[in-house]
C-alpha cells in the first residue's frame, strides 16, 4: 500500500527581471529567475472548470495548487508558475488564474 504526500512537488514562480542601459547608453536584457516557494500539493480538476474573477468575467482552469502554510504571499492574477516533481522529472508550466487564502492553507487557481 502506497503512502499519501501531501507535499509531492514543489512550487515555483518567475520573478521578470528589468533590462537596463549601460553608462554608453546600450540596452542590456536581464535574466528572469524562477524562485522556489517551497512545497505544495496540486490536483488536477479533471477537465477545465470555471472560476470568476473580479471584473465579472470568467476563466477556466485545470490545476489547483494548495499551499500548506496560509502566511504565503499572495499570487496575482497573470503571474507565471510552474510545479516540478520533488525529483525534477516534470515540470508543468501554468499561470494564476485566482487565489484564495484560508485559516491554514492557500489555494492557487492555474
């Protein structure tokens, strides 16, 4: 009999980094970086389901990611994630579609 994880991948995001010119006026792209978040927990939804946003309009989803400690930051809407294995065997690109912050867990809409 297996045993349950509740933390299997880990949760990272993309912090966009700003290029810059340079003292002769030459433009310099910077590198984004994916930061660890740490371990989470993700269930797929078993097709697209629908989640409202705050404008009123709709979006679906596929992924929802539950974060264990309910002091994470918070998420914002359009922000690129990814989930990777605790092994780094897979990666699953996804963006926030919604969050929702509970007594002791997060949730991430992707």
């Amino acid at each position: 009999m297996g045993v349950l994880d509740f933390t299997a991948y880990e949760l990272h995001r993309l912090k966009e980094a700003e290029g810059y010119y340079d003292d002769d006026g030459i433009y310099h792209d910077a590198e984004d970086k994916w930061i660890c978040m740490g371990k989470c927990n993700a269930q797929q939804s078993g097709g697209y389901r629908v989640i409202g946003l705050p404008d009123g309009s709709t979006e679906t989803y596929s992924f929802t990611i539950i974060v264990h400690n309910p002091h994470c930051r918070e998420f914002k809407y359009g922000e690129r994630i990814k989930l990777t294995t605790m092994r780094g065997r897979e990666e699953v690109p996804l963006t926030v579609k919604g969050f929702s912050r509970h007594y002791n867990f997060c949730k991430i809409y992707a």
